[in-house]
C-alpha cells in the first residue's frame, strides 16, 4: 500500500509540473454545433457525446484553465456553402459533400451556427479560435503551431472529437512538433465506445500523459 501511495504522489507530481499554467494551452477539437450538435453529419458520435457527458468535462477543463492563467485555443472547421476550398479524398469528406450537393446543407457552414463553439464552451474574450477548411487535423495549413508557441505553450492539454480520428492526428502531430501532449480521456469521444477506449489504451496512452477533468481541475484549482 506505501509503494502504491508514493507511486501515485509521484504520478501526481509529475502531472502537476506537466500542466504548469504558464506553458500550458488547453486545445479544444471541433467541439461545435456542426460536429456534435443535432445536426451533425454522424449522428453515432452525437449520441456518444451526449450520453458521455464530453462537453460538460471540455467545459470544466476550459473554466479551470481560464481561472488559473492557461489560454484555451479552440480548433474549429469550417466550409463554404457552395464547397469550394474542400475536396473528396476521403469517405468522410465524400459524405460531407454528397449531403451538401444532394440536399444543400453544409453542416460546418462558414457563419451558420454549425461552425460555432457549443455554448458551454464559449468563446470567452480572451480565448483563441482556430479554424480549417480543410483537412482532418488541427495543425495542419493553420496557424495553430505559431500560435502555441507565441503564447509558450510547451504542454497541449487536448480535449474533444473524435479518437478516431481527429483527435488522434492532433496528439500525433502535436508529439511530432514536440509538445507534452496531455489527453483528458472523459472529454473525448470515439465510436464506438469500446473502439475509442482501444485507441486510448493501447495507442494514445503512448505518447501522451492520460488524465481525468476532475483531477486536472483538482490540480489547477489546489495550484490556485
């Protein structure tokens, strides 16, 4: 019981110094009416969201952060009414586009409220919005790398859809340009559940450090 208490405090120390708030950002992914509203393109996903409680344990990490001094940059895709600027080379693009050529709707609409935060997420005035028209993963043809770095950001504390893929390619991208990455498993969301718990476990557990929202905001809140 002494070995596993000091393993733990230890655990919790290494934490603590990992999402120091002066080089920390927590990064929001695609955590927007358009993705996970009633209207998104994959209703499977919704329904996680939802019954997994993903947007109130997004949006305690995002108050916890604020509160202590992190900045909170928010990654959100957008696209045109008429398509342009995006491709099929995909089958999650084709669908995307196949829904908009056959019945005119663009979930993701530059300026539609499918591109906007959920509103427990915010913005608040003094977070960031990154948005991409393109592409599955935040980093790539944005800005968000210089963003990051301008602000000090060593450490990306990452929260949102899908472990599939969205959120996989930021954790790998964000270790490939040299972050800490830490994952909050309960304010990210996969589907299938047990397929999203897999991805974790035996590839994101990998190459990030794996928390809860409440042990990180127990943390912040104790620093505080």
């Amino acid at each position: 019981m002494k070995i596993q208490a000091e393993r733990e405090t230890k655990r919790l120390e290494r934490l603590r110094a990992l999402v120091d708030p002066t080089r920390t950002a927590v990064v929001t992914m695609e955590l927007q009416s358009g993705v996970v509203g009633p209207d998104a393109l994959l209703p499977a996903l919704v329904e996680r969201v939802s019954e997994a409680g993903i947007v109130p344990a997004a949006a305690s990490v995002c108050d916890a952060a604020r509160a202590i001094g992190s900045r909170v940059v928010h990654c959100v895709v957008e696209h045109r009414a008429d398509g342009l600027g995006a491709t099929e080379n995909c089958k999650l693009f084709a669908l995307g586009e196949k829904l908009r050529r056959e019945q005119g709707i663009a979930p993701t609409e530059i300026g539609g409220p499918g591109a906007q935060l959920v509103p427990e997420l915010g913005p608040e005035p003094a977070d960031i919005v990154v948005s991409r028209m393109h592409g599955m993963t935040p980093f790539i043809s944005t800005s968000l790398d210089q963003i990051l770095r301008n602000i000090g950001t060593t450490t990306v504390v990452a929260v949102g859809v899908s472990v599939n893929l969205g959120m996989l390619g930021l954790c790998l991208n964000a270790v490939d340009l040299g972050y800490q990455v830490v994952l909050v498993r309960d304010a990210v969301a996969g589907v299938p559940a047990d397929y999203a718990d897999a991805v974790i476990d035996h590839t994101l557990s990998l190459i990030t450090t794996i928390t809860t929202s409440e042990e990180l905001c127990s943390l912040w809140e104790t620093d505080g």
